[in-house]
C-alpha cells in the first residue's frame, strides 16, 4: 500500500463518526416478499432491506428460474424499475458494433461504464473499452441479483456512479445433493440447455453449472450460441472461518445482420470470457470480514464484416483483456446497534488490441492500477438508522479522489420507512479514452455525480402487500464527451447531466397460489440517451393450483430513444409474455413458454427489428 493510502486510512479512522446499522445474520432465510427481505450490495453486511437508506432492488432464484432465460440481465430487467437492456433477436446480445446488451440505470449507460456489474462483489468489465459483457450473466448459477440504484461508489468504486448490479451466486445450504436439469426448443432453430448441481456434506459445499444457448436467428447472418460453465467450491474451516473458490468459462459466437436498411456480411464476433476467484470468509460474534483474490480475463475476435457495396475486411480484431484484483473488509459490532466496516480494493488492470498486428495496434499491453480505502459506519437510534462512508481512491492515470455518502431511514410504524440518502459516484475513464484512436487525452479526469434519493415503503396484511415509492435526482458533471478541436476529434471533460425520476414497486401474495408484481419508472433526461425509456412498466401474474402452472407478464415501454437529435426516432411497444407448465411428478414438468405473443412490430436498436411471436417448449427435471 502507498504512503498516500496509509495516510488516507489514517485520516478515515480517526474521522469516522458513529451512525448506521439494523443488520441481520447472512444466514438469514430470504423472505418471499423481496420487498422486505434481507440485502447485502449496499452494505456489505446482511441488512434488511427496509432499514437500508439507498433503495435496492431483489430479484431472486424463483423469478430468475421462471423467466427460462440462460442470461440472467432479461429476467432482472422487468423486475427492476428503472433497469433496461437492449435487444435484436430471440437470444444473445454480442458484442463490438451491432451489438445488443446496453444496460441502462436511470439513464446510465452501463456500456460506458457508469453502472457496475459484479459477481458476488468482483467487478465483471472487458478492461480496455470498460463495458460490461451481458452474455457473461447467466442466469443458471445465480442465487438471487441485488441492484442498488443510485450511486454506490463508496463500496465499489469507479463504474458505479449510476448504481451497481451484483449477481450472487448459488451456494447449498442443507445437506444433500441437488440436481437441476432444464432443456427447451423453439422458434428459429433455438435450442436451450442448462445444467446444476448443488451439493453439501458436512463442512464441505459444491456448486457446478452448465448451460448453453443457441439459435439461427429471426434475420439472415444473426445466428448466436453460447456454451458456459461454473464451479463454486466452499469449504468451513472452523466455527468462524470459510474458504471458497470458484472459476467460470464462456464461450460466445455471434453474428451481426447489421441495419435492415443496411445488411452486413462475414460480421461476427468471438469472445471467451473466464474468472477464478479464491477467498476467505470470518464470522464471529462481534465482528466478520472477507478477504478475495479474483482475476478475470477475456479474448475477444471480431470481423467487423461488410455491406453488399464493400469488400470483406482485410484484418480481424483481436484484443486480450485482464483485470486482477484483492477486496478485503472487516465489520466490527463496537456496541449495540452499531457497525463499522473498514475495507480496501486493490485492482490492476490492463490489455493488448490490434486489427493489423503492425499498423493498426490501438493498445500495447497497456497497464493501469487503483488502490482505494474506505470506512463505512451504521448506527440504529430507535426507529432511525443512521449511515455514513467515505472512500479514498487512488488511481495511477488521474490521482486521487475523495466519494462520501450519506443516508437516513426512519421507521415510525412496523409497516412503514421513510428513507433518504445522498451519495457521490465517480467513472474513471478506460483506456480507450485515454490511450485508443485518434480522440485519445491521457489528461481526462474521472466523471462524477451525485444521487439524491428519497423512499417510502409500505407493507400491508401482515406483509402479503408491499409496496415501494421512489423519487430521485442526479446531477453529474466532467462528463467525457469528444468535441472538435483544431479539426480533430478530441477527448474532453466537457459534459453535464441531470436525471431525475419516479420508481415504484409492488408485490403481493394474493393467496397460496396466486402471486402478483408490478413495477413502473418515469425518467426525465436533461440531456437525451439512447436505450433508456422514459416511461417503462411491468406487470405479471404468477398461478400454481396443484400441478398446474401459468404465468404471465407483459412489459410497457414508451418514449424509448433509437436515436437523438433534431430527427430522434423513438419506440412504443407492449411486450407480452407468457408461460404455461404441468408437473407430471415430484421431479419432471413440462412447459411451455411465448414471447412478444401480440406480435408486435417494435425496436430497441435503431434499423434492429425484434423477433415476432416466438414460442419455446421444454422439459425441467428436479430431484
């Protein structure tokens, strides 16, 4: 650690002062009610969700089970107000130019880096462009997906200055072995597979993935297939000490159709993606912490293709990526109520790309590094639970910044919260802004802004009815923009925004057997993005009398922006969905799924037409 970071966590101890913390035991058994269960993206501890001033979002293993996808971004799109993901076919988002998969958060763009996805708390990003891999998130090893939106820079630094989408992963429980097996067929040559055993005896737990997705494509050239795997392994030294390790493989072809106005040719991209974590756990009465080792790493080829009027491209791309990493904390309970954590992330990061290895050479084995420290304190008074962090970050292109938060949630009945909370987010630029093009400044300095959220939420019978209420505003300035100067594209640190919006939420357990959620946001952008709606809603209804099961769930967007400017074009559709199953024994059902079942003709890609109607059918088997 520098001098700079030991003075910095120096500083931050002896300036902590005391507030935060209602938490709750990790081990705690997640309520059905994800309104009111237990969370841990915004604190690191286990904290019910209704204490917890930031607003954060659950999705968990049932709904992601449900919704059939082998990517886990579209089911945990129509969950979460606010959240959208862009799309062109019945399976697959790519990769490079053409491709699908922007993430969206309250009008930040995940794709340029300003929502964080995580894995279990690791920071999942192609390192040299600095967006996330949406083919990456698969929905087979994953537990239950917190999305914490506003700005969570405190806890994970740079690229969460929008929010942060943490995928936690599966990890058994009971003793016993568990296996899951799941395989489907559908429209346009899709195929669907995936795989997973759970199993724990004694100290020892293991949990092995696998599944792959392909289809042919609703459109000429835009067939897709991916094949992935995941090992989590966890082993309980002692009463207080666990050790885990856990690696993953992807594999993913995709092919890119291009515009309807102007198809491609010979466009397709290749890209493995694999990550291997190793850590250590401690939990005893008055204090737990974590210690991770992870290291994640991406090859990436790419044929940008043709039109009819060109020729085939001479080169391919190829860039290779790595990020390697260490995130430590330690909590301590100093008296009752209370709780301070104290942590630090270390993360090295860097990669090579080319298209013609001797002339066209964008990045040469580039390296950078981020050191960071930060404490955050809770501290519950009656009905109010108090937060407050502060993060030193230390980064070897621009320097060092300083991001604090701040958050309050009262509690003046059983059934209802008042929350509020402040916090500051922060994007450092990637290496194609610094270093890549003709556009390059090595001089940029890191993208801020800062979230301002205020909640109410609200159970009712007994907590068979849940709501959430939202409002929110962000500001963010020094906003990396390419302006001309002097007849050339040039990097700047010229850039403003304001965000602001209404989220809502609510779920309720009709009856035994019948289940009902609905989410709605309204988003009003200052200045205008692509790919994310201003108005968007979700509703569906899930029934299971006996063996029979359907569900159904139709999604509302309006005002979504294909394009900006004087000549914007914009999207309005209705997504509906639906599922129908039967379980023919304790371990076999069978099931039916349709897609867009009202044929609508809608884009959320400009010149990308979605797929019409589109059913799947299949088999599930649970022991």
């Amino acid at each position: 650690m520098t001098n700079k970071l030991r003075l910095a966590a120096a500083i931050l101890l002896a300036a902590t002062v005391s507030t935060a913390s209602l938490y709750a035991d990790n081990d705690t058994q997640e309520r059905t009610d994800t309104l009111a269960a237990s969370v841990v993206t915004g604190t690191r501890l286990s904290v019910l969700r209704d204490a917890l001033p930031a607003p954060v979002s659950i999705v968990g293993r049932a709904a992601i089970a449900l919704s059939d996808e082998n990517a886990v971004m579209t089911s945990v799109m129509e969950q979460v107000p606010g959240l959208f993901v862009t799309s062109r076919g019945v399976t697959g988002y790519g990769v490079s130019g053409g491709a699908a998969g922007a993430i969206s958060l309250r009008g930040f763009a995940a794709g340029a880096g300003r929502v964080i996805i995580l894995i279990d708390g690791h920071p999942q990003f192609e390192s040299i462009y600095g967006h996330p891999v949406a083919d990456e998130y698969m929905a087979t090893g994953a537990q239950r997906v917190e999305v914490s939106r506003g700005a969570a820079s405190v806890l994970y630094g740079s690229n969460a200055m929008g929010g942060a989408i943490n995928i936690i992963t599966l990890k058994p429980t009971t003793d016993g072995n568990h296996l899951d097996f799941k395989e489907m067929i559908g429209s346009y040559g899709t195929y669907r597979i995936n795989f997973s055993d759970n199993y724990k005896k004694g100290r020892f737990t293991s949990s092995v993935t696998v599944g792959h997705d392909s289809t042919n494509g609703h459109r000429d050239n835009s067939a897709f297939r991916s094949t992935n795997g995941m090992v989590n392994l966890g082993y309980q030294l002692s009463d207080a000490w666990k050790a885990g390790a856990r690696v993953s493989l992807m594999n993913a072809y995709s092919e890119n159709p291009g515009t309807v106005d102007a198809p491609m040719f010979d466009a397709w991209s290749d890209i493995i993606r694999g990550m291997g974590t190793l850590s250590l756990e401690n939990k005893y009465e008055k204090t737990s912490g974590n210690v991770d080792l992870y290291f994640n790493y991406g090859d990436h080829t790419i044929n940008d293709g043709h039109t009819a009027a060109n020729a085939p491209q001479l080169y391919m791309f190829h860039g290779t990526d790595f990020t390697a990493g260490l995130s430590a904390y330690q909590i301590v309970n100093i008296f009752t109520g209370n709780s301070l954590t104290v942590g630090t992330d270390v993360i090295y990061y860097g990669g090579n790309a080319y298209r013609n290895p001797v002339t066209e050479i964008y990045a040469d084995h580039k390296r950078l590094n981020e050191e960071a420290v930060y404490v955050f304190d809770q501290q519950t008074i009656g009905k109010f639970m108090f937060n407050a962090g502060i993060r030193f970050d230390y980064h070897s292109a621009y320097g060092a910044e300083w991001i604090p938060q701040f958050g309050v949630s009262f509690m003046p009945a059983s059934h209802t919260t008042i929350k509020a909370s402040a916090s500051k987010g922060f994007r450092m630029p990637n290496m194609r802004e610094l270093y890549m093009y003709a556009s390059a400044n090595a001089e940029l300095l890191p993208e801020e802004a800062w979230s301002y959220d205020l909640t109410l939420g609200n159970h009712f019978f007994d907590g068979a009815l849940n709501t959430e209420l939202s409002v929110f505003y962000t500001k963010g300035t020094n906003i990396i923009e390419v302006v001309r100067e002097n007849g050339r594209p040039q990097n700047r640190n010229v850039g403003a925004f304001a965000n602001k919006g209404v989220e809502f939420a609510a779920d309720w357990r009709i009856a035994p057997s019948l289940a009902f959620n609905a989410n709605y946001s309204y988003l009003h952008m200052d200045t205008i993005y692509t790919g994310a709606p201003v108005h968007k809603a979700y509703a569906g209804l899930d029934w299971t009398p006996g063996r029979f099961g359907a569900s159904v769930g139709a999604m509302a967007i309006r005002d979504l922006y294909l394009s900006t400017g004087d000549n914007a074009v914009k999207s309005n559709y209705v997504d509906l969905k639906a599922r129908v199953s039967y379980q023919v024994n304790d371990w076999l059902q069978l099931f039916v799924r349709g897609l867009n079942l009202l044929n609508k003709d809608y884009q959320t890609m400009l010149g990308y037409p979605e797929p019409g109607i589109t059913i799947l059918g299949g088999v599930s088997i649970s022991n």
